[in-house]
C-alpha cells in the first residue's frame, strides 16, 4: 500500500485500470505484473504492460505520482531530521551527559551540516573536554543558524508547489 499522496486523481484520460497499473507500476518497477494486479489478462499482460508504459498520458500519470511520492518522501525525512536534529542537540547541550556522547553528537551534527568535526590530541597536549564542547557548540549554533535558513528556503519552495 502506497501513501497518500496517491489519493488524489492520478491523470485525466486513464480508465480504472490504467490508473490501477500505475499504482502497481510505481510501487513494483514491474509492468507485467502491474498489469496482471490491475486486472488485466496473465496472457497479454506483458504485451499489454508494454503497451501501457510507453503510452503518453500513462508515461505521465507515473511521472506524477513519482514526483509527488518524492515530495512526500523529502518531507517525511524533513520532519525525521528535525527529530534526529532536537535528539542530538539535547544530547549537546545536556549538563548530566557524558561528554564522549556530547561530542559523538557534536560531530554527526557538523557532518550532516557539511563540516568535517575533528578533534586532534597529541600526548603533549591535554584536551579539556569541556573548552572542546563549548567550542563545538559555538560551531553548532552557526551551523544550525545556517540549517535553518536553508530550511526556510526549501519550505518556501515546497509551498511555492
């Protein structure tokens, strides 16, 4: 069963089990046996599966739903990062974490940012991990202000569809 997004009128012009195989046909990449669940013949299936994705308004009702499952997709994993994001950044910013955790947390929210989180220690150099997480954290903070201004744009381009 697909999602929602394919509840809406998949394209003007496609019969009952037009609309039927592109279902099937976005969700298995199968056009025979996207025919045979729409309720076409086993026989003439593969002729008729054939037929089907190489006709016009069917070639473009599955593009739809594809671009539409897309943009379901990007938003479900949109609201799946802030969620990871507000995880992380609690781990952070949490007093009683450890602070091993604080900067594994550290780093994965810079490396999903598109910064590279290093920490360098040499035997002649004692690291406070305290100084790091202050630091880290400052660098956080710019990331996130950057994150959420890309998030902004890329929600004023979602509502601009």
């Amino acid at each position: 069963m697909l999602s929602n997004y394919e509840n809406k009128s998949i394209s003007a012009g496609l019969n009952d089990k037009q609309q039927a195989f592109v279902q099937e046909y976005v969700r298995t990449n199968n056009a025979t046996q996207s025919a045979i669940t729409a309720g076409y013949s086993k026989k003439t299936a593969k002729e008729i599966g054939y037929q089907l994705i190489n006709n016009p308004l069917v070639k473009e009702a599955i593009d739809t739903v594809r671009h539409d499952h897309d943009l379901f997709m990007q938003a479900q994993f949109r609201c799946g990062a802030v969620e990871a994001y507000d995880a992380l950044i609690s781990i952070v910013r949490d007093p009683d974490a450890n602070q091993q955790h604080k900067v594994s947390a550290a780093k994965d929210i810079l490396d999903r940012a598109g910064y590279k989180a290093t920490i360098k220690t040499e035997n002649s150099v004692e690291v406070s991990y305290n100084d790091q997480a202050f630091k880290l954290d400052a660098k956080l903070q710019d990331a996130f202000n950057a994150l959420d201004e890309q998030r902004g744009t890329e929600q004023d381009i979602i509502n601009a569809d």
